[in-house]
C-alpha cells in the first residue's frame, strides 16, 4: 500500500489534468471510519474522484480481475484496494467476498475511509443502475464492531463527454445518509434492504439521472438559455442541482403529455441548433460588442503572441504521444465506460517514456546535466503547454464571437428576441411545476 498516503494528491492531479474538474457540496470528514459510496460512469478514473474529493486516503473495493491483470494488478496493490469476487467474473469465487467483508470491516474499525460503488459495475447508462447490497452489508457490520455508526457519504460523478480530454467533470458531494435509526445486522435482510434504498436515494439526490441520453443536451440547453436572460438564483444551488431539476420537470411533463411544454422543448432545440451553426452559446447573444471594450481585452491580451508561440513548441514536442495515445485507444475494444481510463493511463506511460526518451538523447547529445533539466524541465512545459493552450483557445473564440456579433447583427436580431421569450417560458414552467410539488 505504499501509494496509499500520495493517492488523494495523485488522483487530484490526474482528475485534474484530465478534466475541467469541480468539487462541490458537503464535507467529508478528514479522519475516522468513513464509507463514500458513488456512481459508477466511468471504470477505473471513478476511484480517482472519490479519493480527490475525499482529501484522504481512501481504499477502495475493486473486481477481483484486476488484481491479475499485469496491466492493472500493481495499482490496485500499491493504493491497499480491497478485492470483490462478482458472479459475473468467476461464480466459482463469490465465497471469497467473506474475506472481502472481513478485510472492510477491520479496515472501518482501524479508522480507514472505504470507498464503494454499490452499482457493482461501470456502465454507459444515463442513469443509476439498482444498488446491491454491498455497501450497507458492509456498514451494518462495520457498526457492529465499532458499536456506533459510521458517516455513509454519497459522492455523485456527472460527466458531459466523459471520453473526451479536458472536458468537463462535476463531483457533487451529498450529505451523510441518516441510518441511527436502523436496527439490525448485516445478516438482517430487513436492515440491509432499508439500507440499500436509503444509500440509493442519496446518490439520485448528488447524480444526474434521465431517462434517454438525448436529453442531456435539451437540459444543458434549456439552463444556459435561463441564466443567460435570468441569471442562477442563489437557492437553486449548483448547476448539477439545476441539471437535475430541470430533468424530473422534463419527465413530469413527458409522462402528463404536456403539450405546452412540449412544444417549448422544440423550440428550444430549434434555437439550439441555430446559435451551433454559429458557434456560439446563449450567452454570447448577451456579450458586449463596444469598441472601447475590445480595446482593453486587446491590452490586457498583449503577452498572447508569445504565450502561443511557447505553446506551440510545446504541441510540436510532445505530438508522438499525443498521438499514439488517440492510435491506442481507437484499436481498444474498450466499451465507452473504459475508453476515458484506457486514455489517462494509456497517455501517462506513453508520456513518461516520451520524456525518458527525449532525456535519453539530451543525454548523449549534451551530457547528464541536460538529461536531468530535460527530466525537470520537460513536464513543466507539458503542463503549460496545457494551460498556454486553452488560454489561447479562449482569447480566439473571444475574437470570433466580437467580430461575429458585430458582422452577423441581422442573421442574430431574431435569435437575441427569441431567447428573453424562451427564458420567461422556462420560468414560468418551473414556477409551475414548483407550485404543484408543492
């Protein structure tokens, strides 16, 4: 378990460079028996979430595949997971999970954070799958030895395009699932049960949860057209809390056969589709378009050549991996859920050599000195290549949405009227629907 203390800092960082990451929500304790348990998207980076939102080492139950798979097996060792033996893997093996329980249980007792995903599988799905009982077997007996209960936290992972780099991520933390008032053991099918539904009904309360993937971009679209003209009020929390609301009015209203909002979702796909076509989101229909304003976005972007020219050296330098990165996760077999993980670990060692290589040669041709500046130097660039990079991508679209908005004023007169329409609708929608929740 020597990885075990640098795995929150670890997965921090991996999740991060990855991904456009945001933590928010509740606390989790920094100390003391702990169980996370979390949606499960995304294979082998789901661990990485849990442990970075945690801030703590945090030991995981993992399939027992992974532990002899060469590719695998020495990570899961090195940050102390615990084996799962699935019917679905091995039937032959599933007596083995009295180990499983056993080595969780001394683990919780010892003051160790847990981390489990009680869907027992990763999965494409839009929505949680039903939870197995794992999670609250392994609590009810943990309380047992501990002679109290222990914080069950659920930590809910809702990814836009999970298999795309540096897109965006959201880790919602939830509050502590209320269980004092449960009587029974991990033996008792009663206590289990009522267990499972209540660990269940947290993890929908942190996920996003819709009945067709079609959907997520009708949702996204329909909240950014609201803040844009109305703005987020403060009591409507995170934009995943408002992700998820707008999906249960959308199944409300899908289910009663409302016509009106019905044709309100139409619309909005229409006024989706058009503002795609140029490029913009709806609220670049707010930005300003004064030349005075231009000017000091121009001053304040006066270092921008060389910030490119820097960034470019860097893309040029670190291509090959780059590229081999996107040759070997086209010819994985990999499902969706694991293409992302097959990328980060993938582009990590193929990154890692790349740069002993380029070390190697400035070793021959310049001596060790240069070798270790090259091992020092050389992930430094890598990551400001990164940020260069995106910085650079924002100060284009900057220029582009100016320079449109103020060129395209007739084609996007109809789409700036339309929007304030649609945003007072989606009030109105929402008020309604808060009113007869109510």
């Amino acid at each position: 378990m020597w990885l075990l203390p640098l795995f929150p800092r670890v997965a921090a960082f991996a999740t991060r460079t990855f991904y456009r990451t945001t933590i928010t929500g509740g606390e989790i304790p920094r100390d003391g028996p702990l169980l996370l348990v979390g949606n499960h998207p995304n294979s082998l980076l789901d661990p990485l979430f849990l442990a970075a939102a945690a801030r703590r080492p945090v030991r995981f139950l993992a399939k027992a595949p992974l532990f002899s798979n060469p590719w695998t097996a020495w990570a899961v060792t090195a940050v102390g997971a615990i084996p799962v033996y699935r019917p679905r893997d091995n039937p032959a093996l599933v007596g083995r999970n009295e180990s499983t329980f056993r080595a969780a249980h001394d683990a919780l007792h010892a003051g160790a954070a847990i981390g489990i995903f009680p869907e027992g599988m990763s999965h494409d799905a839009p929505s949680i799958a039903p939870l197995r009982t794992g999670a609250a077997r392994i609590a009810l007996g943990a309380r047992s030895r501990l002679g109290h209960s222990l914080p069950i936290i659920p930590v809910g992972l809702v990814l836009g395009k999970k298999e795309e780099f540096r897109s965006d991520a959201h880790v919602l933390v939830g509050e502590p699932v209320r269980w004092d008032d449960i009587d029974g053991a991990e033996d008792s099918p009663d206590a289990v049960k009522e267990l499972t539904a209540r660990i269940d009904h947290s993890l929908r309360r942190v996920t996003l949860n819709l009945e067709q993937w079609e959907d997520a971009p009708l949702i996204a679209a329909a909240e950014a057209i609201y803040v844009a003209e109305l703005g987020a009020a403060p009591e409507s929390g995170t934009l995943v809390d408002r992700w998820r609301e707008a999906a249960r009015i959308l199944s409300a209203t899908r289910r009663d056969g409302d016509a009106e909002a019905t044709a309100l979702a139409r619309e909005i796909r229409r006024h989706a589709r058009a503002l795609d076509l140029f490029g913009l989101e709806p609220a670049d229909l707010k930005a300003g378009t004064d030349l005075r304003g231009a000017a000091r976005w121009s001053a304040r972007r006066a270092a921008l050549p060389a910030q490119i020219a820097v960034a470019w050296i860097g893309a040029l330098l670190f291509w090959v991996p780059y590229r081999l990165t996107a040759v070997l996760v086209d010819r994985s077999s990999a499902d969706g859920a694991s293409r992302a993980s097959i990328k980060l670990v993938g582009g990590a060692a193929l990154f890692i050599l790349w740069t002993a290589l380029l070390a190697a040669v400035a070793w021959i041709s310049a001596g060790w000195t240069a070798a270790v500046a090259g091992l020092v130097l050389l992930p430094l660039l890598a990551l400001a290549t990164l940020v260069l990079l995106e910085d650079a991508n924002d100060a284009w679209g900057d220029a582009r949405r100016f320079f449109l908005l103020r060129s395209r004023v007739r084609p996007l007169e109809e789409l700036r009227s339309r929007q304030p329409e649609l945003a007072q609708r989606l009030r109105a929608l929402r008020d309604r629907a808060t009113r007869e929740r109510g």
